[in-house]
C-alpha cells in the first residue's frame, strides 16, 4: 500500500490508470501503553478478574482513539506507514 501511495502522490501512475487505483486510509489503535505495565507471565493468565480487566482497558483506549480520531475517519490516515511499519 505504501509504494502505490508514493507512486499516486508523486505522479509515477498514468492519467488513465489513476482512476483504477485508490488512496487506501490507515488506522490503528496500538496496544503498546495499555499493556506497558503487564509482565509477559500475563499471557497465561486466565482469571476472570484479569480478563475483565483487559476489556476495560481495551474499552477505554478505544474510546479514547475515537474522540482523538473520530473526524479523520474517511479523510486521512491515523497512522503514518513509513514511520510504523517500514
């Protein structure tokens, strides 16, 4: 996806391919600091405190990527994926 971006926004595809192509919008809701304070023996836990747990943390950051990202949903990406992935 990124090199047919790059191939869009620099020009490199024919006018009469163009129309053929579209610009695909990125997003991602990461993980990485509702679950920076949890040990990896966490993997194996399976208690239903735990895993209440985890839905809530998991509700919270949705809802918190939503009222930071609600109005770019259709418009523009939330995640850059050259600096993410690549």
């Amino acid at each position: 996806m990124a090199f047919v971006q790059k191939m869009m926004d620099e020009g490199w595809i024919k006018d009469e391919y163009r129309d053929k192509m579209k610009y695909v919008l990125m997003h991602s809701i990461r993980a990485d600091n509702a679950m920076s304070d949890l040990s990896v023996t966490t993997k194996f836990a399976w208690q239903w405190e735990f895993l209440t747990m985890l839905r809530d943390r998991g509700r919270a950051y949705a809802q918190q990527w939503i009222a930071e990202n609600y109005e770019h949903v259709g418009v523009r990406s939330s995640v850059n994926i050259h600096k993410e992935f690549l």
